[in-house]
C-alpha cells in the first residue's frame, strides 16, 4: 500500500488545484470570445433596414423552410429587387445561407 507524507499530499492537491484552474481560465476565455461575436452579430442586427428585417423575421418565423426568392416576394410584399439585395445583406452577415445555384437556389436560417 502506498502511503503519501504530508508534503506529497499537498503537492498532489496543489496540482490538481492548478489543472482545474486552468480549465475554468480557458473556459472563461472562451466565453469572452464568444460574447464579442455576439456583440457583433447584435450591432450588425440594429444595422439592418427595414425590408431586410422584414425577410430576417419571415425566416424566424418558419426556420425550418428552405425559401426561394419568389416566397418570400410573394409573402412579404416587398418588390423582389428588393428581396434580393436583402439576401445578399443577410447571406454576407452569415444570418442566412444559400443552397444551390441560379433560379432554384434557395436560402435557409443559420443557427
């Protein structure tokens, strides 16, 4: 059986001490980073015009749906000019994202 003197003892506390501050450092790290992306996604969210929030909130509405631009014309109103420049606006800030090509892509909610 082993047995530990008391310096041993506190040595090996000591190490684990310090194995597990390290982990909540880099957790804490981490978390840091990840709230200035979320700052960034909120400023570039208070950016948006209005017709671009308009289609943000059509595809918050249904985000399982894998929209063409006709949809969302044909449920939102807005000229389709205007549709489109909105999903390049939402597609360049990475809130949405194109599946396909030409006249049958389609557009998609990011999580």
């Amino acid at each position: 059986m082993l047995s530990f003197t008391p310096s041993q003892k506190i040595e090996n506390r000591l190490k684990i001490l310090q194995g597990l501050a390290w982990f909540f450092i880099n957790i804490l790290e981490s978390s840091l980073a990840d709230i200035e992306i979320y700052r960034k996604r909120y400023n570039n969210l208070q950016k948006l015009s209005e017709s671009a929030s308009t289609v943000l909130n059509y595809f918050r509405s249904s985000p399982e749906k894998r929209l063409k631009v006709g949809d969302i014309v044909e449920k939102t109103g807005i000229p389709r000019r205007t549709v489109q420049y909105a999903l390049k606006t939402l597609t360049k800030q990475e809130l949405l994202q194109i599946l396909g090509r030409g006249a049958g892509s389609r557009y998609q909610l990011v999580f």
